[in-house]
C-alpha cells in the first residue's frame, strides 16, 4: 500500500502562496511524480507527496512523517510553509499550474476548476489485476463515506464557516465524474464505463474518472480517492490501514464467490454527504442497515467488517491505538474548529496550529 497527500503552501499570515514550481525547481524535485516523490498538483498553492509502497504500517507511518517533512524542506526554500488542510480557511484566489493540461481544464470547467484549491489523501492497495481490483470497488462502496468521516478537515472556506465538516468533499462533488461509482461486475464493463464517459468530451481523458475508488492508470492499485488530507499524520496511517483492511477483504470475499452487494448510488451518494456535513460530530448512515447510527458506532462496524484482515495483517492493534487517539483528540474538523473558538475567530492563528500539527 502507499499514500498520496496533497497539502496546501501558506505564508506568515497563513493564506495561500503560489510557489509549488518554485519550490520544486529550489529542492532539485523532477516533478515527474512517482513514488517517494515531491510534485505539484493543480493549483500553485499545493505540493503533492508520494510514499514508496510498504508492507508494514510503521514503516508506512514513517514514510508520511518524511514525506511532509520533505515537502517542508522544499517549502522552507521560498519561505513557505505547508499545512495539512483540504481547505484554506482564508479567502484565497488559486492559481493553476502552468501546465497545457490543467490550463485546458480550466477553461474547460471553469468556477469549478479556478476554486479546486482541495487537498485530499489518496491510498493505493495492490490488487493481483483488474479482475480482483473490479472485484474489490464493488464491494468497498459501502463503506467509504466511513473514511471520508474520519478524515473530514476542511470546516472553513473562504474566510467562514461552511458548516460541514468537510467542505472539500463540497467543492469536489462539482466534478461531473466524482463521486460513488456502480457496480461494474469486470474489467471490460468498467474500462467500456470509463471509456463512455471520455467518449461524452466532457472530460479531458481517463485521469479525470474521479471515482471515490477507481482502478489507478499508474500502478497495479485500487486507489480510495474520499479522504481528505489528514491533519495528523497518525490519521492518515490510520485510514491506510483500514483501505488495505476493506480491499483485503473484499478480495476475499470475491474469491470464495460470496456475491457483491447491491450498491444504490443514490445512497451512497447520500450517505457520503453527510459524512462531509457532521464528520464524526454526528450521526452517519450504516453501511449495514442504511439507517443514521452514531459515528463510533459506524466506525466501529467498519473495524468489524474488516477485523480478519487486520488480524492477518498484524494491524488490529496498531489501528486499535490510532483509533483511541483519533477519539481522544479530535479530527481535523474539530480542531480546527477548537482552535478558532479558543483564539477569538483567528484564522491565521488556526492555519498556524494546523502547521506545527502536520509536522508532529
């Protein structure tokens, strides 16, 4: 497994600074992406860090940790920092990469592509091929709002409060491909999917599919696409190891014939947006009966649901104390919230905490 995050480039007052190029070219970064690497994302605001894929979650937790020390390193090169937010919570104009394709999308999108200043954390998990990874993405739906609550982190936008705990997954719904997906049943119907939705013109190519969970077109991967960029580093070790708990046993799932579940895209729809309004503040929709349930509760059904895999793993325990530590503190959403009420409505003060957090 591996982990993608893209974090957002703030200056001294906490807005933010369009020096991603800058940064790479002063850090010596290629910017052609790939594992362990420093690139840049849509937006100036942004640098994007890859871990190398791991078989042990402490070496993966280690992997993060570095890689956002090594984004800061880059950052501190132009006078920047970088902060684990999915949104900035200061009013901000982005600027697009100066690169043919993102140039295209913007004028091809629009308002939704000149405000995509997100930050999100993606988690690819091996799969033998396509049959097993199509096998997995109709069977994993369920339980993907789950994640997204978890890591919700993107309360404020442009300057106040959303009232969701994950705005992002607000500003992302934009996209015409985003969202849950149906259940495909093979490789051939997912590809024809994919290629039906190029063949419209509405999107660029097939890298703009922004399923919640799509095969990758890089690696042999199902990648899980909902989170947003954790705040805490220990919260995205967390949600890798239940992606790779949820794809493992889905896989096994498949493979003693047990049938995939019917998946309602209108649900799921629906059961992820309130994920993103309450985060783990409120209730969220079982995945096991479709009916509001308190968020421990459902977080709890997910651990559950993917126990034996964790068990085979060696990652119950490791998720047991990462879990405490999540509840004990609080998500990105609810402390950033924390911080904005304890220093009188300061959000500089709060991107400020958000950095020094990110680096913990």
């Amino acid at each position: 497994m591996g982990v993608e995050e893209e974090f957002l480039l703030v200056g001294e007052d906490g807005r933010p600074v369009a020096k991603a190029a800058e940064a790479l070219a002063a850090s010596g970064s290629s910017d052609e992406g790939g594992t362990g690497s420093l690139e840049s994302e849509f937006m100036e605001e942004q640098i994007e860090t890859a871990t190398h894929p791991q078989s042990e979650l402490e070496a993966l937790a280690k992997e993060i940790r570095t890689g956002r020390g090594r984004a800061q390193q880059a950052a501190d090169r132009v006078g920047a920092h970088v902060a684990a937010l999915s949104t900035s919570p200061l009013p901000f104009e982005g600027t697009t990469v100066s690169s043919l394709r993102y140039l295209e999308a913007r004028t091809a999108f629009g308002l939704t592509a000149r405000e995509q200043l997100t930050c999100g954390c993606h988690v690819h998990v091996a799969v033998a091929d396509d049959t097993e990874g199509v096998a997995v993405l109709d069977r994993i739906g369920p339980w993907l709002a789950t994640l997204l609550a978890l890591t919700t982190n993107s309360p404020y936008w442009q300057g106040i409060d959303s009232s969701y705990a994950s705005f992002r997954s607000q500003v992302w719904s934009r996209w015409p491909t985003s969202g849950p997906a149906r259940a495909f049943g093979s490789p051939e119907a997912y590809h024809d999917a994919v290629d039906a939705l190029v063949a419209t013109g509405t999107i660029l190519d097939q890298n703009m599919v922004y399923f919640d969970a799509r095969l990758s077109a890089r690696y042999p991967t199902v990648e899980i696409r909902i989170a947003d960029v954790c705040l805490h580093p220990d919260t995205a070790t967390l949600v890798a190891a239940l992606a790779r708990g949820l794809v493992e046993t889905a896989a096994r799932e498949a493979a003693v014939g047990l049938p995939a579940p019917e998946l309602r895209t209108e649900l799921l729809r629906t059961a992820s947006w309130r994920a993103g309004r309450s985060g783990l503040a409120g209730d969220l929709v079982s995945p096991t009966t479709w009916r509001p349930a308190p968020a421990h509760d459902v977080v709890g059904q997910l651990v559950t649901h993917v126990r034996e895999a964790l068990v085979d793993s060696g990652d119950l325990d490791a998720v047991t104390e990462l879990l405490g530590r999540l509840w004990s503190r609080g998500n990105g959403a609810a402390r950033q919230r924390e911080w904005y009420a304890e220093t009188g409505g300061d959000l500089s003060a709060v991107v400020r905490h958000a950095v020094e957090v990110t680096h913990s």
